[in-house]
C-alpha cells in the first residue's frame, strides 16, 4: 500500500500574505462603496424633506397650477387717486343738497413687476379735509369685521375700488355715521384723501357741497 500522504512532495505548501498593493486596492474600493453609499442615503433624506415641505407648504408647482409666488408692492410705486362719484359711480365734482357723494380709489402698479397688495376695507382709510382741518376720517369708524383682500398687481395695472357713500357729517371719537354733526354746506369745498396698505394718494380730490 501506497504511503503517499507521507510525501513531502504532496503536503500543501503555506500559503503566503497578499501584496501590499492588494490592501491598498480593498481600500479603495471599500471608500468608493462607502462613499455611493453615503450618497444614496443624502439623496433619499432630501427627497423625503422636499416632499414634506409640499405637504406642509403647498408648493404651487406641486399643485399643478404652476404659480410663481409674488413679492409685495414697493409702495413708491403704487399710484392711488382718490374718486368722487355721484350715486351711479360717474364721478362728481359738485353734490346738491341732500345727495351724498361716494367715495372710492383708483390704484395704479407703476412698477415693472407684478406684485401682492392688499386692497381690503381693513386696509383702506379715506380722509375728507378743509384746509387744515381735518373734517371726516374713517379711521374715527367702527371697523370690526372689516376684512384684507390680497390681490395680484400686474405691472401697469389699474383697479377701481368700490364706492361707499359719505353722509355729509363730521367724525370724531365717537363715530363717523349718519347720527354724527352735519358739515357745512351752501358751496363749502372739500378735499378727499386715500391711504390703502400704507401706500397715500399724492393729491387729493377736491368737491363741492351745496
């Protein structure tokens, strides 16, 4: 019987350490993994954060309707002129006795941008004057309940508010309605003022009550 096992010739020889550059090139391949790896998982967290922020946020792009959001108007340049207008909204610069003038704006973006304005009644303040005096302001009035109304200026746009009719009265502290004391008449001139979201008319609107 063969004793082979016992060959020198046939025992396995040791098996020696890889190479150097070998451990140089594991790591590098397990720095790049690392690295994809690393990536990927960036990748997913911010995508995760992005659709939160459209849950929560309402991104308009994501709505479909594929609005860009608008700055606020610089004021310097919103034009407002201040109209007074008979009952049928012609404007009026001279109200016979017993006829109540209306009171209204034209607001004008003279900007090169569209942009937000707020053109609610809660924003809205009207001031009738006498020279100096101050005769009627709504400020004086009850303004609970008024509200804002956002609204997007085009550049160049121009929009008319709606009229509200003056009673021919004084305001004071204790109101500003039809109950409050009668201005004078007989020709007496007038001067009508507007400051809507902090942006003023630069000129007034002067009538006459006979």
């Amino acid at each position: 019987m063969s004793n082979s096992r016992h060959n020198p010739a046939n025992r396995q020889r040791p098996v020696g350490r890889p190479d150097k550059s070998v451990y140089r090139k594991r790591r590098i391949i397990a720095l790049v993994v690392l690295a994809v790896a690393v990536a990927l998982v960036w990748s997913l967290v911010a995508a995760l954060v992005g659709v939160v922020q459209n849950v929560i946020g309402g991104n308009p792009a994501a709505s479909g309707t594929g609005a860009v959001a608008q700055g606020a108007c610089d004021v310097t340049k919103i034009s407002l002129v201040p109209i007074v207008a008979d009952s049928s909204g012609a404007q009026s610069a001279s109200f016979d006795t017993g006829i109540n003038p209306f009171f209204g704006y034209a607001i004008t973006n003279t900007g090169d941008k569209d942009c937000n304005f707020d053109l609610g009644a809660k924003e809205t303040y009207f001031k009738v004057t006498s020279g100096s005096e101050t005769i009627w302001n709504s400020v004086d009035c009850d303004r609970t309940g008024l509200t804002t109304a956002p609204v997007t200026l085009k550049a160049g746009e121009t929009k008319s508010s709606a009229l509200s009719d003056w009673y021919r009265v004084k305001s004071s502290s204790t109101g500003c309605g039809a109950e409050q004391e009668p201005v004078t008449a007989g020709g007496a001139s007038y001067h009508l003022s507007v400051d809507v979201g902090g942006a003023v008319s630069a000129d007034t609107s002067q009538f006459v009550l006979n």
